[in-house]
C-alpha cells in the first residue's frame, strides 16, 4: 500500500508519459494481487501449520500417555519380576533347609542308610556308613555297592533284579564277626517308586541295622525261660531225690545205732546168738566199717543240703521279700559255687573262701533268691578270675567274704585276690553285655543284673574297688527294713 501511494504521488508531481504510467499501474497491480495472492497463501499455511501443531500436540499426549502406560506396565512388570526373584530365593532357601535338615535326619539315623543308583553305584552315603566302614561321601560316592560294602550278603545281579521288580527285600539277623565278637544286621532294600518308565531315574535304599543287643536280649530271655524251666525241672527232682536220700541216711543211722557197743540191746542179741560182739566189733573196726557208715552219712547229709539249696533257690517266687539271714544265704552260695565251679575247673578246688561274720549280725528285709543270685554272680566272676590261664595265681588263691553294720545298713564285701579289674574297663563293668571274657564264656549280663537287683529292688548300692593286679572288692549295702532311711556314702 505504501508503495501504490507513493507511486501515484510521483505521476501526479512529473506527468509523466501515460504508458510509463499505465505499465507502472499494471506492474503495480500485479505486485498487489501477487501479494494478495501471498498473504492468502501465508494464511493458509499458518492455518494449516496451527491445525498440525495441534495435531502433533494431540498425538504427542497421546503419545507421552502410551510411554507412560508402557512405563507403569514396565514397572509393573520389573515389580512382579523381583517378586518372582524373591519367591525363587525364598523356595529356594528353603529346599537348601529341606535338604540340610533331610540330610540332618538321615545322618542322625544310627543305621546304615545308603543310597543306590539302578546301577548299583552309590548315590548316597549317611554318616552311620562313614563310621562303620571308614569311607568319606566323596570316596563311596560313585562306586558300586559291592565294592563299598564288601560284606554285603547280596550280589550285583540280585540287586538289580530287586529294582527292577520294585519289590522290597527283607533278611533278618545276618551276623558277622567284628573284633572276634558276632554282630548281628538287618537287611532291608526298598527300591526307589518315582513313577517314571526310564530305568535310570531309579534305584533303591539300602539298610542296615545293628540288632546284636536286641538279638542278646531275644536269646537271654530264651536263656532265662530255659533256665526257668531248669530250675522247675531241678526242684522237681531234688524233690525225688530227697526220698531215697532219706531213707539212706536214715537206714545209715540204724545200722551205726545196730552196731554201736553202747546200746546194751545189741550185746543182749548178740549173746543170744552165742556171738562175742566185742570180737564182731573189733571186726567192724579192723575192717573200717564205721569209717565207711561215716562217710556214707557225711555225703548223704552233703547231697542233703545241696538238695535244700536246689529247693530254695528254684523258688518260684523270687521278688517275694522276708527276714533273711544273710550268712546262711553266703554260705549256700558258696556250696553252689563251689559244687559248679569243681565241673568246671579242676584249679578251683584250690580256692579257699574265708567269711567273717558276726554271730549278731542282723537279718534284712529283702528277697533271698536274688541277694544269692547276686552272691552267685559275684563269687563266680572272682572263681573265674583267679584260674584264669591270662594270670599267675598266687601261692593262695583266696575269696574273703566279709560283713557288718553301718547305722541302719548292712555292708557285705568280696574281696579276691586275683588279677583284678583294668582301669579301662571300670567304668563299664557294670553295663549290660559289658565282657572281658572269650566268646561263649560269658554273655556280661551277671553285674549288670546284679547292679539291677541291689539298686532297683532293694534300694541299695554297689560298688568296685580294684587295682590292676592286686585283686577286686565288691561292696554291697543294704537297708535292714528294706527302704533307704539315709544318704548312701559308700
């Protein structure tokens, strides 16, 4: 416009030639419909450019709004991701706990637990298989069963039929001989049930349980019903013997009355029959008939009071307590000892057994079977020590039994002098199976039972004194009314 303006001013001022003017109005023109034409063109592009900034505003929110809902869903995403992390150390925490503490229960099992491939190579190995064999896990792992334990009552080949069946396998009491002594195991395999068809996925469980105690126990009960039974069986008999021992001892008797010159009706008969009885008598004592009728009756009240020690030890009633004389009770003890012990060994006719007893000494309420079973066991461990082919025996083999009176106890001591007890095995000597002596000699159940008897039936106490060499002393101390009154101080 500006320009028009001033182009029109220049016509009117110079009058110039018409056609420079007419071609400076069209140029003039045409400049105005171009800018005409430019700034329509500007409008619309600024249109056009204000709708496409709006439109790239719609579609950057919508775009910002889609990043954001990728964010929030990637969030989410990484969220329960390290949920799932944390579950996954979480289980698996607790399956290595699972497994520790499987592993703690199996090896806290004192039987031999081992673990079998369908190979028969082991693929675990508790720690009760450690102790008894020696071998590490790492060292048996891998190896084959047979090998591992050699022992093993059962081949490669039944094994593997064993799991393949997938049937257990049971063999009771096997024994073997550990340290010269028979042991006894239970064998139960139980093949592995994982419900997969592919051979190699299973195996089996191999164990092995130490039954000896339980074997000891099974034959000593069987033992006791035998020794029962024996002990019906001798009363029964002494019972039988009892009568012609009788009659012998009593028809002994007559015949020394009969023959005795102090009885004035056997002169009287004798004259009758015109017979000098001093000369018959000098005949009888030429001849030692008096010494044999003496001897006759000396082993017939011996055999007598061997019967009525038979008797009163077979008593059914052992637990069945009453006043008891205890010398008398040492004193058959001895005589059963001794009568045994000469079968047994011909070296313990030369043990002398010495008592000292008081002729005051008190009786006690307690059971006389079991107090003799005790004196039994004890004289017998001190006989068998003192002819032991392991020790020289003394110039006198010699068992002191000595008793006496302590407030409202009574003490009774057995003292031998034999090889006595090492220091090693004090402390056990009481246990049950606890033994020093060779296989078949002794089952270590005599103290132990003795132990049982003073301690839990009678409330008493029992205890050893020995030094290595030098002999052994048991001492014994008992309530007189049957029930502790004191504090024990042996």
């Amino acid at each position: 416009m500006v320009i028009f303006v001033s182009a029109l001013s220049s016509c009117e001022a110079s009058n110039a030639d018409g056609e420079t003017s007419l071609s400076l109005l069209v140029i003039i023109a045409g400049l105005l419909i171009v800018q005409t034409i430019l700034i329509a063109g500007l409008q619309r592009s600024r249109l056009k450019n204000k709708a496409a900034r709006s439109l790239l505003k719609l579609h950057q929110k919508e775009l910002e709004q889609k990043i954001q809902d990728r964010t929030q869903s990637l969030n989410q995403k990484n969220t329960e991701l390290e949920n799932a992390v944390q579950s996954h150390k979480l289980i698996a925490t607790q399956l290595q706990d699972t497994k520790r503490h499987l592993q703690t229960m199996i090896n806290s099992v004192p039987d031999i637990l081992v673990g079998v491939s369908a190979e028969g190579k082991v693929t675990y190995w508790n720690i009760a298989a450690f102790e008894k064999t020696g071998i590490s896990f790492d060292k048996a792992l891998g190896t084959h069963i047979t090998s591992a334990l050699p022992h093993l009552p059962i081949s490669a080949e039944q094994l593997e039929d064993i799991i393949k069946r997938q049937q257990s396998f049971v063999n009771r009491q096997l024994q073997q001989i550990e340290n010269e002594e028979p042991h006894f195991y239970d064998l139960r395999i139980y093949p592995l049930i994982s419900g997969l068809t592919n051979s190699h996925n299973s195996g089996a469980v191999i164990q092995l349980k130490d039954v000896t105690k339980r074997v000891q126990l099974e034959n000593m009960m069987i033992q006791n019903e035998k020794m029962s039974s024996l002990g019906e069986l001798a009363a029964g008999i002494a019972h039988e013997i009892n009568n012609p021992l009788g009659i012998i001892l009593h028809n002994v008797q007559n015949i020394i009355r009969r023959t005795s010159s102090e009885l004035s009706s056997n002169k009287e008969i004798a004259q009758k029959h015109q017979l000098d009885f001093d000369a018959f008598s000098q005949y009888l004592r030429e001849r030692d008939i008096p010494q044999f009728l003496d001897n006759i009756k000396e082993a017939g009240e011996r055999a007598g009071n061997i019967v009525n020690n038979m008797l009163e030890f077979s008593h059914s009633n052992h637990s069945e307590k009453n006043w008891v004389n205890i010398p008398k009770l040492v004193d058959q003890a001895i005589e059963f000892n001794r009568n045994a012990g000469f079968a047994e060994h011909s070296k313990m006719y030369d043990i002398k057994v010495v008592t000292h007893f008081s002729a005051d000494f008190p009786s006690i309420f307690a059971s006389a079977a079991e107090l003799q079973q005790v004196f039994l066991n004890l004289l017998r461990n001190a006989y068998q020590a003192l002819v032991s082919d392991d020790y020289k025996q003394p110039d006198e083999m010699r068992v002191e039994i000595s008793g006496y009176t302590k407030k409202s106890d009574v003490i009774i001591e057995i003292s031998d002098n034999g090889p006595g007890i090492k220091d090693t095995n004090k402390d056990h000597i009481f246990e049950p199976f606890f033994t020093t002596k060779d296989i078949g000699k002794g089952t270590g159940l005599g103290l132990s039972v003795s132990y049982f008897i003073i301690t839990e039936h009678h409330k008493g106490k029992i205890s050893l004194s020995s030094q290595y060499g030098k002999g052994a002393t048991f001492k014994i101390r008992l309530p007189m009314a049957g029930e502790r009154q004191i504090a024990l101080d042996i």
